[in-house]
C-alpha cells in the first residue's frame, strides 16, 4: 500500500459512510459518530488505566500545567488494539508503516492539554530529534472513548469550532495545507474537565515510514 497525498486521503474519508466534514476553507477536519463500539471503548480505555504514566510535550515552554494528562503506549500484541490500527489504515488509506503506535490519553477533572498542533514546530529545537527519521506528522486520527459529565471538549480556536467527547466518535484532520506546508489553523485546546474522566485514543501518521 502506497502512501496518498493528504487530498486524496480526504476524498477517501469523505466517501466512508456517516463521514462529515467540518465545513472551513482553512482545514480539512472530520468527524464521524459511532465509529467505534461500546464494548470496544470499554476494553480500550481498561488497556489505558492499567498503564498510564504523566504525558509529556516536545519543545517544553515552561508552562508546567500546558499539558497535565496521562498517556499510556498501546500494545499492538492486544487484539482490540491490532483491530484498530488495521481500521484506521483502511479508512485512511495510508500506508500502516507510516503510523506511529496507538496512544491512550486520560484526563482526571482539572487536567487539560492547552492549545497546540500535533506538528512538530520546524523552528522547535527538538525538530530534527523528532523528524529526522520519519518526518512531520501529517494526518491525526483520535478517538472519544466515553462521554464526559462536563468539560473535556476539543476547541479549535482558528476555525471557532467546539466537539464535545462522546463514546465512539471519531475525529480527525489533515495537519498540512494542500502544499504540504504545516496548517496553524489545526490548533486545538482539549479544555479542562470540569466532572469527570475523560479517555481518548490517538493515532498520527507520519511522512515516511516509522522507526
């Protein structure tokens, strides 16, 4: 399977069933409901509690609160986690070589992970630690794995554009412009809990092969 160009890996998703595009010139987002199972979110977000450690940020700011979640590593020899990544190599349609592993993110009430891109910053002084080898990350692929009694929503301040968590629903976006250029209108706050806890699941692809 051959790596696509990010306008075609929209048209494939735009084509997936109960897919929806966020409608903005500035980027391409998507989001479609339902994409996972119940049971499936269930199994997934008991894999993050049993592993979770403090997450962390590239290129640190100073801001020892600008990302305060836990992150767990998810272990492709689980079947629920192998199932996953195969699914999001086949709607995408992006070689699996190309994708870093699973992550599970967890956030307690208080915890939030400020605004941000998911690119590295070229300028960012940890750019050619983290893309000598496989490059800039171009396409994020996350996941809602429960519904969150308050708070927790995903804004992009560019586009002004709020999604609330919900079991199941898929988000995703296109961190590049047509030109292949990093896109700053991917910019993303996931805001604080209020009550609750929230679970998600996050996959990025990269320009070249991973590892």
């Amino acid at each position: 399977m051959s790596t696509v160009t990010a306008p075609s890996c929209a048209a494939r998703l735009l084509a997936l069933p109960a897919m929806q595009r966020v409608p903005s010139p500035k980027l391409e987002l998507f989001i479609r409901r339902g994409f996972l199972s119940p049971q499936s979110c269930t199994r997934l977000m008991a894999l993050i509690d049993a592993d979770r450690r403090p997450s962390t940020i590239a290129d640190p700011n100073g801001d020892n609160a600008f990302r305060t979640s836990e992150t767990c590593d998810l272990p492709m020899a689980e079947p629920e986690v192998a199932a996953l990544d195969a699914l999001l190599a086949e709607i995408s349609g992006i070689d699996p070589a190309h994708g870093e592993p699973l992550q599970g993110q967890r956030y307690a009430p208080g915890q939030e992970f400020k605004a941000h891109t998911d690119y590295f910053d070229p300028q960012g002084a940890d750019f050619a630690q983290y893309c000598t080898v496989a490059g800039q990350r171009t396409w994020t692929f996350m996941i809602y794995l429960n519904q969150v009694e308050a708070g927790g929503a995903t804004r992009f301040k560019v586009i002004d554009k709020m999604i609330q968590p919900e079991a199941g629903k898929l988000l995703c976006w296109n961190n590049r412009r047509p030109d292949g250029s990093v896109n700053p209108a991917t910019l993303h706050h996931g805001m604080k809990v209020r009550k609750g806890t929230k679970y998600v699941i996050t996959k990025w692809y990269r320009e070249r092969p991973w590892g």
